[in-house]
C-alpha cells in the first residue's frame, strides 16, 4: 500500500497541503494505529515493531519522559498484535545492532513500526537520531555517533503493507552550544527536515518540521499521550 498526502487524504478526509500542520500529522498516526486494531492477522510475526526509548543521556541532560513512553506505547502494540522488541537508553552500538536484527524480522511482515523517543536533531537537511553516549564534538562526528532517520525507512520499507516510523523526538539540539562547526559550515537546524512519504513508508513526527516538541509534565510526552489515548492504540 503506498502512503502519500493522497493515501493519508483517504485515511483522515483532509487535503494534502493541510497536513503541514503538525496537530494534523499527529492525526494521521492515530487514525493509521487505530486502523490496525480492527485488522486481523493470522500469525503475530505479521505485525511487527521496534521501541526505542533514550533519556539517560550520558553528556547532556537526561530526558524525563522517553522510557515512559516506550514503554506505555510498545505495551499499546503488543495489544494490536505487534511483536515488539524494546530498547532503552542505547548506546550507538546497541541501536546500530537493533536496526540490523530488526531489519531481517520485518522482512515477509504486513506491518513494520519504528518508534523512537529521544532527541533528535537535523544537521545539513539530513535527520538524526542521538544514542545515550553520542558527544558530538563535531558536527562531523553525526555520521559516526549517530542514526541517520534514513536508516529506520530502510528497514521498515521491507514490510509489505506499511512501515511507518513514529519520532518523538522534535527537540532543540543539546549539543548546540559546544558543537564546533566545520570548515564546510553545515547548518545545524533546530527539529527535523521535512521528509516526503514514499512508497509504502510514513514518518510522523512530535512536530512540524523545524520546531521543537516538549517533554510536557505528565509520565508521557504530548505526543505519546495523544497516541495512548486514542481509542484504538490507547491503554
């Protein structure tokens, strides 16, 4: 099945260009999860997802809501069916080693989601998710310390009705302030780059493409809560 603004049209009765609007892509995870409940599967292997939750980060302050929200939102999968395999407060090593392990279990599934809270950030148009132990130095040490978002549509691209992948993440770059920029100045941006659907992949995020997202003051974030929520992948 392939996810564009038209196929996310059919989903939710909205426009393309309105889903530039953040509140709008969050509708679209929920209507898509909630869509998932009612769908039956013959086998559990046909639905399948990976849970990051990083907050203990080693070199910047601690996030206070990612386990939380991996945990409460691989439980909501496993309720929809999902084999869910969890991961929390990851080096970069344990994240490289998840994407390939999770990457051969969604090949021959239906069914691939990723989740990821943590920080994110966005440096030369590209997006990046940041283990526990990145330092960044550098804004030429992202290639090396930290998760291309690229690399999680590649292996939820390989499900063979949907792979979507769910970034909490939207948050200002922690290491901003001591990352020293290289003589081939990229920028440094704060939240995430747009990324256009493509074939039978979706990414939604904590927030619109270039702004921040917040932790909130609840267990979960306001994304996570929003998800949980909703009837069909709620608690």
């Amino acid at each position: 099945m392939a996810i564009d603004y038209y196929a996310v049209d059919f989903l939710v009765g909205l426009t393309p260009p309105m889903l530039k609007k953040p509140r709008l892509w969050l509708l679209v995870a929920i209507v898509a999860l909630g869509t998932m409940a009612g769908t039956s599967f013959a086998v559990a292997a046909s639905r399948v997802a990976l849970v990051i939750g990083n907050g203990a980060y080693q070199r910047v302050p601690r996030l206070p809501n990612p386990l939380n929200d991996a945990s409460d939102v691989g439980a909501s999968l496993e309720r929809l069916g999902f084999s869910v395999r969890r991961l929390t407060d990851a080096t970069f090593d344990n994240m490289r080693r998840a994407f390939i392990e999770f990457g051969r279990e969604t090949t021959g599934s239906e069914i691939a989601i990723i989740f990821f809270a943590g920080h994110g950030i966005e440096v030369g148009g590209e997006n990046w998710l940041l283990p526990v132990d990145a330092e960044l130095r550098s804004d030429l040490d992202v290639a090396s310390e930290a998760i291309n978002l690229k690399t999680l549509m590649l292996q939820v691209s390989k499900a063979s009705r949907l792979g979507f992948v769910l970034l909490d993440a939207c948050r200002s770059n922690p290491f901003a302030a001591s990352m020293q920029r290289s003589v081939r100045t990229r920028t440094v941006e704060r939240g995430f780059a747009r990324v256009e659907p493509e074939d039978n992949i979706l990414v939604a995020y904590a927030a619109r493409e270039g702004t921040t997202a917040g932790d909130g003051n609840g267990r979960n974030s306001p994304y996570t809560e929003a998800l949980l929520k909703n009837r069909g992948a709620g608690r």
